[in-house]
C-alpha cells in the first residue's frame, strides 16, 4: 500500500504566485526521489466549523487562504529512504526553497498509512 504525507498550512493570499512558484520547486524534488504524486490544493471551499475546521487548524486570518497538500510514495520505507534526499536538495537549492512564502510553525503535517486504495 502507499504513503501519503499530507500538509495543511495558512498563505497570505497576496503570496499565491510565490507559493505557486515554490510548491512547484519542491514537487519537481518529491517527484526526482519518487514520489508518485504531488498535489497542492489553494483553498476555494473552506468552510468555518461549529467545533474545528481547516483555517482554525492553522490559525489563518482573514488575508489568508488555506492550502492542502499531500504527497504519494510507493511505501513508507521508500519515503524514509527519500525525505533527507528531498530536504537536502531542498537546502541546496538555496533561499529559493528555504524562504517559504508563508507561516511554516502554522503548517500541520503528518505521515499516513493507506488504508483504503482504489
């Protein structure tokens, strides 16, 4: 079964075209140590919550939009096996990686099993 690493943070709206640009530079790197499939989602139906929802999650504010992300690997091993590969290319690639366009101590992730695949 796959891996999926998912990500959900808060972008200053004014900054989607630099998270476009910088989401871009880290999927072509997943996707060069074989991730199967990268997506980045730019909120356009985030609904607030009675109890919880996305933008709380976050704590985005009023001039942010909440993105949802995950990636796909083959399986976990090969996830380990391809994250520090990832993140070192991520640092030689300098400030065009390092310098995210938004909030990353508000950026919630995690690593999950596939339990159901179709």
């Amino acid at each position: 079964m796959t891996y999926i690493d998912g990500f959900v943070a808060a972008v200053p709206t004014a900054n989607k075209d630099k998270y476009r640009k910088h989401s871009a530079l880290a999927a072509a790197l997943f996707k060069k140590h074989g991730a199967l499939t990268v997506i980045e989602g730019w909120g356009d139906d985030v609904p607030t919550g009675e109890v919880t929802d996305f933008r709380r999650a976050v704590h985005a504010q009023d001039d942010e939009t909440v993105v949802f992300s995950y990636v796909v690997w083959p399986n976990k091993a090969f996830r380990e096996d391809a994250n520090p590969k990832v993140f070192a290319d991520m640092e030689a690639a300098g400030e065009a990686m390092m310098n995210m366009p938004f909030d990353g101590k508000r950026l919630i992730y995690g690593g999950f099993e596939a339990l159901v695949e179709l």
